[in-house]
C-alpha cells in the first residue's frame, strides 16, 4: 500500500510517501521567518504552506519515483493546530482524494506524534505509555491499541515547549526557544537554583506556568532585565529550568509505569529531541525494565511521515472520511478521542 501524508497544522509544510511502512520520501520544509517576529504569524504560516504544498508534493512523488496515480491512500492532518494553516494540507489532501478517486483520511496530529515511534526499527509494544511533548502539547497516553489511547494527563496551562520558548525569551535567546535552551544547558549548572516543579491534586497532570513565572521573578530579583543576564549565568538558568522540566515529566511518567502494565515507553513530539529529557527516560526504561521508543530527532519536529503512518493503520480501521472533514484548533478537553 502506498500512502502519501500531509501536514500543514503550524509552521511547517510536510508531504511524506510511505510504502508498506518505509518512507520514500519525507519533505520538511520550516518556517523560519518567524523568528523575526518572536512566534509563529498564523495568517503568514498558512501563506507560506499554501505556497509550498504542490511544489513539495511534485518534489515527493519524483524522490519516490512514483505517479501520482500509484497513490492508494491520502491522509493529511486535520487538527489540532491553526485553522487557516490546517485548511491547506486538508483543503490538498481532499481535493486530491476527489480527483484521483483515492480514499482521503483525516489524521488527529497527536496521534501522528504518537505513532512516529512506529517509523523506528524497534517499535513500541501494546500496551505503553506515550509522553507527547510539543509546542503546544504535553500529554501522556496509554496506548493499549491502535484504536484505543487514554489520556491519562495534560498540562492544566503551559504546554512543555511553550515555556521552554517563553524562558529563551526571558534570557534573550530569541525563538524558537527550545534547541537555544538546550545548547545553553549543556554549559550550565542544573543544580545552580532550584526552580520548583508543581505540585498537582491530579496525578498525572503537568503545569509549566508556575515554573515560568519563578524564572521570571528570579531574572527580575538578581538582574532586573535580561540584558544584564551575563551569559554564563543564562548558561545556569537554563540547565536548571531545564532540570525542572526533566524532573516534571519524570516524575509523572514514573508513576504512570507504577500505575499501569505497560510493555514499552515512548517519548514524542518536537521537544522529545532534548536529549535531557532523552536521558531520563533511557533511565526510566532501565530502571523498569521496559522498552523505550524515542523516534531520531528529525521524526520528534513536525512530518509528513507519521501523519501517513497513523493515516495507515486509521484506514485499515475503516476510517475513511467522506470528504466532508473540517480542520479542529483544540483536542476535547477531558478525553482522548481517536479519529
Ligand atoms: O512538535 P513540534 O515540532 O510542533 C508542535 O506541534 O508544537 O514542537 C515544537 C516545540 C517548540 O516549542 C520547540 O521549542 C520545542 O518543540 N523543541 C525543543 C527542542 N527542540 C524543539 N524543546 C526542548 N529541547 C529541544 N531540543
Ligand atoms: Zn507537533
């Protein structure tokens, strides 16, 4: 079977072909103007997939040395992300169904994160506990099956990568945030201050915003503004914001693998390629004697690749649309709910 996934839900334009589960092509292409504007520009992030989409997916079909017509299955992803940036992939991907008269699957984009483990050699084995942690995502999942994902808890406010962009802000290190505090930490002291990490009634629930908010004050106490920071001291907070993110996302994970009988542990989405955080899962997986799944770093950042994956296995479960299927900004608030 030969899938062709798309993925326009943020700031980057992804057309990906996958043949019985190899990839013969997997095309990224980043925003990366709008670093100049310190976040991503939702009406410029549309623009800019609009205009890379075609030219992306005529680059994809000539590197997997297909036609179009060789296509079975077109899955692109439907949410969630930004509407008018959505509507491209899906607007494509639809469009595209209709006139090859190919089946067209709508793709839940966690649930692309999800299953980038899957492009790895090693798979994850049912049941395991996924950590998907993105710029606008933390939420960790018991996937017992294909078609049946748990939300077991999500962050109540900032999402993982969002504080780690709003902290790079805070010590001057400019979008996207992430990669620089990361650089930054590996020539840092995480035991420098001792930032806290949130203590939730509910058990597996993440908050960043209190974390934040303590690097806020801190820069505020000991330089009054960023451009006093020294930067051997932006080198200390961000290994120690760093340590406390590590710490957050550890501790839940710990007591998920406690809670539940899971065979594989699995660490995805954008800020899975922090090799911080990398480390204490290996750790974890060790120390539990479980499996561990993390995807190379260029399947943790937004693809095409996992969309026409997951958009795979959603077809051999009959989920095909018809044609009718909107983009979707939010995820539903309590559960996780599998398109
Ligand atoms: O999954 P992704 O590419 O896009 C979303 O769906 O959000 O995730 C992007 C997020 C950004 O917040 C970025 O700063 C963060 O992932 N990120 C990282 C690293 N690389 C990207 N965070 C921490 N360490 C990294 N090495
Ligand atoms: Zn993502």
């Amino acid at each position: 079977m030969t899938i062709l996934g798309l993925e326009s839900s943020c700031d980057e334009t992804s057309v990906s072909i996958l043949q019985d589960g190899k990839i013969l092509s997997n095309l990224i292409s980043s925003q990366h103007f709008h670093v100049k504007y310190g976040g991503v520009v939702p009406e410029l992030s549309s623009r800019a997939n609009l205009q890379m989409i075609a030219p992306l997916f005529k680059q994809a079909l000539a590197e997997a040395q297909i036609n179009k017509e060789d296509i079975d299955v077109i899955a692109a992803t439907a949410g969630p992300g930004l509407i008018g940036a959505l509507l491209v992939g899906l607007n494509f991907g639809k469009a595209l169904a209709y006139s090859l008269n190919k089946p067209f699957v709508p793709v839940n984009h966690i649930e692309g994160h999800i299953y980038s483990g899957f492009l790895m050699d090693e798979k994850p084995e049912y049941p395991f506990l996924a950590l998907a942690v993105s710029g606008g995502h933390t939420l960790l999942l018991l996937v017992e099956d294909e078609m049946n994902i748990t939300k077991l808890g999500s962050t109540i406010d900032d999402a993982a990568g969002e504080a780690f962009d709003k902290v790079a802000k805070m010590i001057g290190l400019g979008y996207p945030g992430g990669p620089k505090v990361e650089e930054y930490s590996e020539r840092g002291n995480p035991n420098a201050v001792k930032f806290p990490v949130a203590k939730l009634k509910t058990e597996y629930d993440f908050s960043f915003s209190g974390l934040k908010t303590s690097v806020l004050r801190y820069i505020q106490k000991e330089y009054q503004n960023t451009e006093n920071i020294p930067d051997v001291n932006k080198t200390d907070i961000a290994a120690s914001f760093q340590d406390a993110v590590v710490r957050a996302l550890g501790k839940n994970v710990e007591k998920a693998i406690q809670n539940y009988e899971v065979k594989s542990l699995s660490l995805v989405g954008g800020v899975a390629a922090n090799k911080a955080i990398r480390r204490k899962f290996s750790e974890l997986a060790k120390k539990y004697d479980k499996k561990l799944v993390i995807p190379d770093i260029e399947f943790c950042g937004d693809n095409a690749a996992m969309i026409a994956y997951r958009g795979s296995k959603l077809f051999e479960n009959n989920k095909v649309s018809d044609l009718a299927a909107n983009a979707f900004a939010a995820l539903p608030k309590d559960v996780f709910k599998v398109l």
